[in-house]
C-alpha cells in the first residue's frame, strides 16, 4: 500500500475516539472518517435488511459530512448500509460487516472486485446459548412453572429429557455447529444440513450430514429443529409448507437465521392445526414484528425482537476482529472471514 487509505467507521458505536486511534495506529497512511448519526438519532432498533436512503433518518441532519465521507471511503466498517453503494461509495474496496448476515450488501449492490467479510462466528456462542435456553424452556415447562408460581398453585410439572433428543441444523455454519456441539455434549443425537455437501462428508459437531436435496428427510427425524443459515435467494422460505409437514407433529422449530427463510403463512397454518408443538422465533420477514401480526398470539409460540445474540462483548469483538483484519488488508495478507460473494447470489 503506497498512497492513502481511508478508511470509514460507518456504526455510531464503534466511533469514539479511542477506535480511531486503534485504527490510526494500524498505519500512518490511514485516514479514518466516520458516518455522523443525530444526536437523537434511533438507529441501533432499525433492522439492517434493507438498504437505506442517504441521509438515513437517523443522520438527516449529518447528509453533507456522511456523502463526503461515503464519495472517499476506502474501507467501510458497518452493519446499515445506502442503497446503490457502489454510486454512493465509488472508491470502496472493502466492507467489513458488524454482523453475520450479508444480504443488506447484496441489495445495495455491492459486487465484486470489492472484497466483503462479515463478522461470522463472534455471536454464536451467544446464540448457540439462547437456542438451547430456548428448548430447554419449553421442554421444561418454566412458563406454566412461573405462572402456577405467581398464582400460589403447587402443582407438579414434568418435563422432557433433552439426552437422546434429535435436532436437526439447518444451516450448519458458525452458528450452526455451534448449537450443535452444545446439544451433542448434553446427549441429543445432532442432524446438520449443508449447502455444499458431498456423500461421506462429516462435520465435528453433528453426526449426520444432509445436503438440500435431504433437507425433508433430516426435518422428518428431528425432535426440535433450528434454522441457521444464511439469507440467499436459494434459502429464501426454505422451511415452507412442505418442510413443516415433512416435521413429526409436536416438534419444535427455531429461526435464529433470518426471517426471509420461513414461510410465515405456512408456519402460522402450522402452529394453529398443533402440527408444530412450539417455536421460537427471534427474526421475522417483516421487522419490527407489526403490532397487528397474527404471530403474536400463536399459542406455544416465543417471540423476541431480533436479539437471540448476547451483546455485553459484541462490539467489542467484532472491532477486534476489524481491527486484525484492517492490518492484514494492510500487508497484503488474506482476510478472516472473506465470502464468496458469487456464490453467495451476489450477481
């Protein structure tokens, strides 16, 4: 690297003065501008899905500041992203994203010779947890336990054994594995489907392994199943109606992926025949969830808005992880988690 390099920190969090100083510190060539936010700017509850206009409604007040920081950005650390970011950001080379998923990108229209890594693996330890806290409640019966509690009844309620339960992966990456190396250590049995997989193919953390092609056949085996995998055209509404009959009746389903790979329609029809027992559903095809959303009032349903990941140490890990990845790009060296944008669907 002979000339200048600029680089954007484009997530308010990650903006103090001591982060600029940390990325200074990489090289003297680097030059770091930020993406101002209003003081009273609401941002941090905006769902990253979709591309936004510039200024955002959150920086309407900053529209000057963040297009002249956008027009000469080299490297862009964020999590939101403008629509059209290639027009935007003629000079970008580089996205790092403060999350996992990456199809916000894909609809700005990033491509290619632009490089892209996302931040998979920082959250699933979190969100392994929260998947396994969230079958654990169910098969447990905690909330009738709470209730008979607040209401002074002592009345017995037993629970289900999670030893030689059956879970089902779909999605088997950071996450994915993650959650199941946690169910294998507790005694389930851990089925994992991959987008690229070949016969004879083993994984770590699951001890059967499905391609799409095998996805019903894994969902007709499995106790309680999770969905992990990243949003593509491919994967869109990938648990539809015919994946939820392919599921036994009262098994569980949890979508901590995105809300675009459940076929809403289909999984409420679901729920309220009682062919699915209960489900957690932590994303949604629209967010935030709309008040008026027949999901809320599912019976054996558990919503939360989007926040299965623990975020007391995210920032910092995943600034961490830029920071590491800011001095490789630097020195020429590979990137920690680079994707494949093409096969991706990024086109």
């Amino acid at each position: 690297m002979s000339e200048r390099l600029v680089v954007c920190l484009g997530y308010p969090e990650l903006q103090e003065p001591k982060h600029v100083e940390r990325v200074r510190a990489i090289d003297p060539r680097i030059e770091v501008v930020t993406l101002p936010v209003d003081p009273d700017g609401e941002w941090i509850t905006v769902p990253p899905a979709d591309p936004h206009a510039e200024p955002p409604p959150w920086a309407v007040g900053c529209g000057t500041a963040r297009r002249k920081a956008l027009d000469t950005a080299h490297v862009l650390l964020a999590l939101h992203t403008p629509a059209d970011l290639p027009k935007q950001a003629p000079n970008l080379r580089w996205v790092q994203c403060i999350g996992a998923g990456v199809d916000q990108f894909a609809a700005a229209g990033l491509r290619s010779p632009a490089r892209l890594t996302n931040a998979s693996g920082l959250s699933s330890t979190s969100m392994a947890e929260y998947v396994l806290g969230r079958i654990l409640q169910v098969w447990k019966r905690f909330p009738e336990q709470a209730e008979l509690q607040r209401n002074h009844e002592y009345v017995q309620t037993y629970g289900r054994t999670f030893e030689g339960s059956t879970v089902g992966v779909v999605g088997l990456g950071a996450i994915g594995a993650a959650v199941g190396k946690r169910a294998k250590a507790l005694g389930a049995t851990v089925l994992g489907q991959k987008r690229r997989f070949t016969p004879g193919m083993t994984h770590p953390d699951a001890d059967e392994l499905f391609g799409v092609e095998g996805l019903h056949e894994m969902l007709s085996r499995c106790d309680v199943v999770v969905v992990a995998a990243p949003a593509t055209d491919d994967t869109f509404h990938i648990i539809d109606a015919a994946a939820l009959a392919a599921m036994p009746r009262g098994s569980m389903l949890i979508n901590v992926a995105r809300g675009s790979l459940l076929d809403e329609k289909a999984f409420i029809d679901a729920m309220e025949r009682g062919h699915l027992g209960a489900a957690a559903l932590d994303v949604f095809e629209n967010e935030p969830l709309p008040p008026d959303s027949p999901l809320w009032d599912l019976p054996n349903l558990l919503i939360s808005a989007h926040s299965s990941v623990s975020t007391d140490r995210y920032a910092h890990d995943v600034f961490e992880l830029f920071v590491d990845n800011l001095a490789r790009y630097v020195a020429g060296q590979e990137l920690r988690n680079q994707l494949d944008m093409e096969a991706l669907g990024f086109s």
